[in-house]
C-alpha cells in the first residue's frame, strides 16, 4: 500500500534536493568518524609504544591528548550537524510541507 501524500512528498523536488543535501553530509562525517576511531584503535592495538610515549617531564602519555582529541572531534562533528539540521534543513523540510500540504 502506498500513501498519496508520501508519494507526493518522494516526487517533490525540494525532497529531492534535501536528500541530496543531508546524505552526503552524513556519509562524510561517519566515514570521518569511522578513521578518526579506528585509527585510534589502531594505533592502541599496533603501536603501544607511540601511545605510551611521555609528554614532556610529567607522566602523561601521548595516548591521553589522543583519546581526548577523538572524543573532542566526535564532539565538533556532532555540534556541525546539528547546526545544519537546525538551520538548513529544517527550513528546508518546513518549505517541503508547506508545498505538499497545499
């Protein structure tokens, strides 16, 4: 079964271009995220000795500011979506409605 008005909302241009907007964004940064964390996996599981390098006199390794960079970037990357969500395509979905729903 089939709804007319999602039919109307999947056909409508301004979907089309929403779509073509919001999915290349989100493939981008989960294939950033996706680096970033394994990466850092990665360097956990083949080179220890990188990450348990000190920093200077004090005891604190490099694998500390590491870590902490991976959960501040998963931080920025959330907050740039949400931004966009907030600010285009919500417009951009309130504009759609409004069309379909005349």
């Amino acid at each position: 079964m089939s709804d007319p008005i999602v039919d109307k909302i999947q056909s409508h241009p301004k979907y089309k271009e929403l779509r073509a907007k919001r999915n290349p964004l989100g493939v981008t940064l989960t294939i950033l995220m996706l680096i970033v964390y394994y990466g850092y996996v990665g360097l956990i599981a083949f080179d220890k000795e990188l990450l348990a390098r000190p920093i200077g006199e004090g005891v604190t390794t490099l694998g500390i500011p590491l870590g902490m960079g991976v959960i501040l970037f998963t931080i920025a990357i959330t907050v740039y979506y949400v931004y966009m969500a907030n600010n285009k395509f919500d417009a951009m979905t309130e504009d759609l409605l409004k069309d379909v729903t005349k």
